[in-house]
C-alpha cells in the first residue's frame, strides 16, 4: 500500500529514505577559516559602525558582501550567531591588543589609549545590542570580565594614592572613552576638549613622560 503511494507521487522508498536521511543529519556550517566567512564578520563590523547593529541582517550582509542570503546561513545558522561571532572575533582581538599594551611601563596610559581604540567603539555597540539579545549580553559580559581583570592587574602599581581605587580608576577612564565615542558619533562635542585635557593632566601627574616622549 505504501508503495503504491509513493509511486503515484513519483518517489520511491529510497528516495523517501535519503530525504529523511537530509533532514535529520546536522547541517554543515562553514569553516572558521573561510575567506568567504571572514568577509561576512568583516561586512557585519562595517555595518555596525557606521549605521548600527539595527542595520545588520542576513539579506543586508548578503547584499553588501555581495553573496547570496543563503551562503550567509551556510556559515551562520542564524543572525544571533552571526552577532556572536563577529563580538567573539572582535573581543579576541582586543584581548591580544590589550595585553601586549599593558606590557608598557606607563599601563595607566596605555587602558586610556586603547579604550579610545576605533575597535572599542564596536564594542560599545554590541553593549546597545545585549539590552535585546541575552546571548550577546552574557558573552559581552564574559568578555568585560576578563578586559576588567586583564586592566586591573596591569594598573594596580601605578595607582599610588591611597584613597582612590584601581577599579574605580579604570570605570572612569573607559567611561569617560565611551561617553565621548557615544556623542561624537551624534555630531555633540561640547566639552570633550577640556574633559580630554583633564585626563591628559592627570595622567601626566600619575604616570610623567620623560621630555623627549612627549609631542
């Protein structure tokens, strides 16, 4: 009976067979090491920067790599993965950025330098993604854990005053970074030059340059 069926569908049982055998079996994923993959997380960072992560979608990464929408799901199962590994990539890079930094005799500069880094700026826009995604907003969270700790540790000698806290330093200038990213990026800079030369003052009192470093 079953097979008279089939027949009058045109399918038989093998080719019944080899599309259930389709549909259980895993789909495969794209290899990390893909040109293909890279220009994805490469047109998804671009996008993200200069119009935000709401101008990132599956058929907007398609189009502006100039690929089909499907190959964009070949590598990403979907558009939470493809945020996912764009911040991965994105972080590990700081990460490695940041650590060759804090090898400088002057850390307190170098945390300053690189949370006014063009990659951070990314970051900060994965910070407005995570109020609506919670996987982006945990792995974020892991990330900040982990520059946190990394920065701490390399500061901790250069903070002599007794009354101020290395972590409190830390929030400050990453937040003092990030505010001005935020409103430069809205055409708003009153204030930034005198609250620029504030930090640059006390910089120069915890962490002084010898005459031939500075400009």
């Amino acid at each position: 009976m079953l097979n008279e069926c089939l027949t009058s569908l045109g399918l038989g049982v093998k080719d019944v067979s080899s599309r259930m055998a389709a549909m259980t079996t895993p789909r495969r994923m794209g290899t990390e090491t893909s040109e293909t993959r890279t220009l994805l997380l490469d047109t998804t960072e671009r996008l993200m920067l200069a119009e935000g992560y709401a101008a990132v979608g599956i058929r907007r990464v398609a189009r502006e790599a100039g690929v089909a929408p499907a190959l964009v799901l070949y590598y990403f199962k979907a558009l939470d993965d493809l945020f996912g590994a764009t911040l991965r990539r994105r972080a590990e890079q700081e990460l490695q950025r940041l650590s060759e930094l804090l090898e400088s005799p002057r850390p307190l500069r170098a945390v300053w330098e690189s949370s006014r880094r063009p990659g951070m700026a990314l970051i900060t826009e994965f910070a407005a993604l995570a109020n609506h995604r919670k996987s982006i907003r945990s792995e974020l969270a892991a990330y900040a854990a982990r520059f946190r700790a990394l920065q701490l540790q390399a500061i901790a000698g250069s903070v002599k005053d007794d009354e101020i806290e290395p972590t409190a330093v830390l929030v400050v200038l990453t937040g003092i970074s990030q505010v001005i990213s935020m409103e430069q990026a809205l055409g708003f800079t009153e204030g930034h030059a005198e609250t620029l030369a504030l930090v640059q003052r006390w910089l120069d009192r915890a962490e002084p340059l010898p005459d031939d470093d500075r400009e």
